[in-house]
C-alpha cells in the first residue's frame, strides 16, 4: 500500500519490522505521529502506544486494528490514541486519517502560536497574574531588578520612596451573628470571598482615588500597599490613616461588616515589604484588647523602632540558592544586594557585625555539606571564622565574602557533576552485569537507582551520546559477538546468555546491528582464520 506521506505533510518516515524496533526509532526520531498495528512480534502495538505516552507524550498515536481485536482495542482508550483504523481498509481510508491528525496537529501549532489568542489570554488572566505577583512580595524575596522588571511587564507602578502595609480583616463566621441585620445584603451573606470582593470595592476606589498604590485580597484578608514618592514616614502614615479611616466609615455604613484594621512600619525598600505585612499582622493581634471596627498601628502599640538590619530567612535562602543553583551573575547580584542593605539602613554597629556574622555562618553551614577535609579554607568551618576575624573594611569584606562564596559554588558544581557521573558509571555498571537478564529494562536500572525514568533518560544520553536502549542493545551485540567468536554455542543459546526471550528477534537485531546474519558473522571468522 503506497502512501503519499510528502504530500500529507511528513517530510521523514521510517518503518520497523516489530515493536522493539519502533522502540529504538522512536528514540531516535521523536517523531509527530506513529501508527502501529496491534498484532506486532516482540512487542504489541498497546504496550508500544503505552510505552510512547509515557516517554513522548506529544506524539499522536494511530492504531491498526483487525475486528477481532477491536474490543481489545477499545480497553486501550486510556491511552489517549488519536484515531483507530479498522482492517481491512484502503490506501485512501489511511491518508484520510493521517490528514485529520496533520489537521489537528496543525489547527493546536496554530492556537498555541495565535499572537491575538495569547493576548487575549494573557489580558484576561492579567488580573489574577497582578494579583499573585502583589502577593509575592509580601511572601519572598526578591531582587529590585526582578520587581521592577516585573511591574513594568503588568503595567503597575510600584517606584516610590516610602512604602506601607495595612491588612483589612474581615471577622466572618458561618452562624449569624449577635445583632446580626439579617434584612441587610452583605452583612446577612455567608460567603466570605463575597465580603472581601465587597470591601476590596469600596478599598479600591478611596485608594485609587488618592492615589496611594495598590489593594488585592492575599489569604482572606485585603491588603493595602502605600506606595508613596515622599520619604517622610509621618507624612506616609498620616496620608494612609485619613483613607483607611474613610474605608472603615464606608464599610460600617454601607456594608455593616465587623472588621479591623492593621498598619504595619513604614519602609524605604520595597524589598522589605515583608516585614511591614508582618508588622501590620502583628497589630491585628491587639483586636482582643482593643475590639472591633478600630484602625491599630503597630507603631502605637509597640515601641517605635528604625528599619532594622535583619539577616533573615528569605535572605539566607536566596544566598544559599544562589551559591547551589544560581549562575556566577546571581549570586553576584545577591551578594550586592545584601551589602546594599548595610550601606542603606544606619544601623548600630552590633547589630551591623551580628548581620555580617549570620551571613557567614550561613556559608560555614552550606560548606560543612561539601566539605572533605582536602580545602584549608573550609577547616570544618573554622578557618572561615578566622579569616573573617582579621577584616577590618566592609569593601575587605565584601571581597573576601565574594571570593568565597565562588568557592563553595565552583566546589558544589564539581561535586554535581561527579554525582552525574556516579550516576550514569553505576548504570553502565549495572546494565553489564545484567544484561543477561531478559526482564532488564531502563525501569529497572532507574528503580535500582532511585531515580524517575524522565531524569535518568536525559542524564544518561548527555554523558553517554546514546540513548539507554542503544547502548543495552550495543553491549548485548557485542557480547553476542565474542562468543560468537570464542565458543561453539548455538545462535538460541547465545540469544538466551545476551537477555533475548526470542532467537529470531535476536537474530533480527544481530543482522541490523553487524549488517550479516550470526551464522554469516562466526563463517566469516572460520574463513579468516584459514
């Protein structure tokens, strides 16, 4: 049966024999689309479908099927196969299914590629993105670099000069509540994400108004950012409290819902966002002593402090990611950054030595994970501290600091790619040892590893320049061949001592990989030796 793959868009096919061969092209070829019968020696056209979703899930799958199995090919619908062919069928029946695939394929390329659709996708979903990227900078960190450049891409206006963090609250419970309006719209409804929709709205439009900054809802609270162009805190604070007392009116005239209200510290860096969210947390804590409907600074519960130099957990987990996973640019950027901090917040000396000692200590316990004992500089961590200890600039420090955190990153990149290595020599390894085993599969290397499939797969090619079934198939041939060389075995006993199940597959394999058969081979070796 002669198809004319050119003209239905398919510019290399290849053919195999059985499904172990389709195996070994797949792997090659990655191709668009393979359509395999089901009745196939070797490996059936079910357990080749099975196998290429779960390795190639993007390639279409065409099945071949006679009537008797057709109720048997039905069971595999879970397979998510693009189209079944019923035997007998023409030439033209084919084509018109290879078609309809090139028409599917071609109309998902054409959506995923629409500019329009993206767009139209993409301002659509905008809200939800702003939203979670407002949210990200009261719950990680991240560099100026990555916020400015992100609120520019979602067209929000984040420069400023002083910035705060005040926390709607909503108190909502599911019973109705002691003097409850129940003939009242909002403050009847059960649903809290509608009462936070409602006291975003009235939120939204005095902040937008006054031009103050941002408002979303972050963990079923609604959170109002302060961006303003003037450093003066007092100024900041007292701008911010007559717009949050004019929402806490609004909210208890229109909507009659208990809330409080928390104000956070005032920052001069947006990166430190977080504390101020945390702040403006802490001041809804003092609800229990001062009731409900009430505005709480922070500031007037707690003594006043100045922006604090805090070496924290975000900052020692970005340091630490940087050094492991970062490129020598990012980690150069966090380190900056982290001594950007001490040059902006005047903070006292102690607490100036304390942020530059939990930084190296962070370092000492990221080396004690690769130290050997073979590098001075690590010494079990104490060689880090005297160094440290005879500095006396911050610019000796942020030099020595440097240098040091590129040594550890230059010793953990050396360390994973030994690791890979170790990976891949245990697997070759292993796969020689048995691959006499007729049951040997990359499932059972990986689960002799402990590692996915997926993982192993990428790995081993990159060391290896060969797929894991190529190299299998090389080592059995050549074992084939010594002793094919070196013995009298018969061509089934040879089979079976190389981890084939089936002499006449074995010998398909032989003649494709040696180009003769192994009868022809072990002759040629006779005559040679004449």
């Amino acid at each position: 049966m002669e198809i004319d793959w050119e003209s239905c868009g398919f510019s290399e096919v290849k053919t195999a024999g059985n499904g172990k061969e389709a195996m070994e092209l797949v792997e090659k070829m990655e191709p668009d689309v393979l359509i395999t019968d089901i009745s196939m020696p070797y490996m059936n056209g079910l357990e080749l479908s099975d196998w290429v979703k779960k390795m190639y899930p993007i390639t279409r799958v065409v099945i071949l099927t006679g009537h008797d199995e057709f109720e048997y090919a039905k069971q595999a619908i879970n397979l998510q196969v693009e189209a079944y062919v019923l035997k007998p069928f023409s030439g033209q029946q084919l084509t018109e299914t290879v078609l309809e695939v090139k028409r599917r394929m071609d109309e998902e390329r054409k959506m995923r590629n629409n500019i329009e659709l993206l767009q139209e996708h993409y301002r659509t979903t905008l809200p939800i993105v702003r939203e979670k990227f407002l949210s990200s900078l009261i719950t990680r960190h991240q560099s100026i670099a990555a916020i400015r450049e992100k609120a520019d891409k979602y067209g929000m206006e984040l420069e400023g000069e002083g910035y705060l963090v005040s926390i709607i609250s909503v108190i909502h419970s599911d019973k109705p509540e002691e003097g409850e309006d129940p003939h009242h719209v909002v403050s009847s409804i059960k649903d809290l994400d509608l009462k936070l929709f409602s006291i975003t709205n009235i939120a939204s439009e005095i902040w937008m108004r006054d031009k103050l900054g941002k408002v979303f809802i972050h963990q079923d609270q609604v959170v109002l950012f302060t961006v303003s162009p003037d450093a003066n805190g007092e100024l900041v604070m007292e701008t911010t409290q007559n717009a949050l007392k004019e929402i806490l009116q609004s909210i208890e005239k229109f909507l009659k819902l208990p809330i409080m209200i928390g104000v956070g510290t005032i920052t001069q860096d947006i990166r430190s966002l977080k504390y101020s969210y945390e702040a403006a947390e802490s001041a809804l804590d003092y609800r229990r002593i001062l009731g409900m409907n009430q505005i709480i600074c922070i500031d007037d519960m707690e003594e006043r402090v100045q922006e604090k130099l805090i070496f924290d957990e975000w900052k020692e987990q970005n340091l630490v990611r940087s050094i492991k996973l970062g490129t020598e640019q990012e980690l150069s950027d966090v380190i900056d950054e982290l001594f950007d901090n001490i040059s902006r917040v005047q903070a006292p000396v102690h607490d100036f030595q304390h942020y530059l000692l939990e930084m190296v200590t962070a370092i000492i316990k990221l080396s004690k994970m690769i130290d050997d004992g073979t590098d001075p500089i690590f010494a079990g961590g104490a060689g880090i501290l005297n160094q440290y200890q005879k500095l006396n600039t911050l610019n000796e420090t942020k030099a020595w600091f440097t240098d040091l955190c590129g040594k550890v990153r230059s010793r953990i990149v050396s360390r994973r790619q030994s690791s890979y290595k170790h990976i891949v020599e245990e697997a070759i390894q292993y796969t020689k040892t048995h691959f006499g085993d007729q049951e040997l599969s990359i499932a059972v290397v990986c689960a002799h590893l402990h590692i996915s499939t997926g993982y192993f797969s990428s790995l081993f090619k990159k060391e290896v320049k060969l797929t894991y079934g190529a190299y299998l198939l090389q080592l059995r041939m050549e074992a084939a061949k010594e002793y094919l060389r070196t013995t009298e075995m018969k061509t089934f006993e040879i089979a079976d001592k190389v981890g084939f199940a089936d002499p006449n597959y074995f010998s398909l394999c032989f003649k494709k990989y040696e180009g003769v058969s192994a009868k022809e081979y072990r002759n040629a070796l006779s005559e040679s030796s004449k």
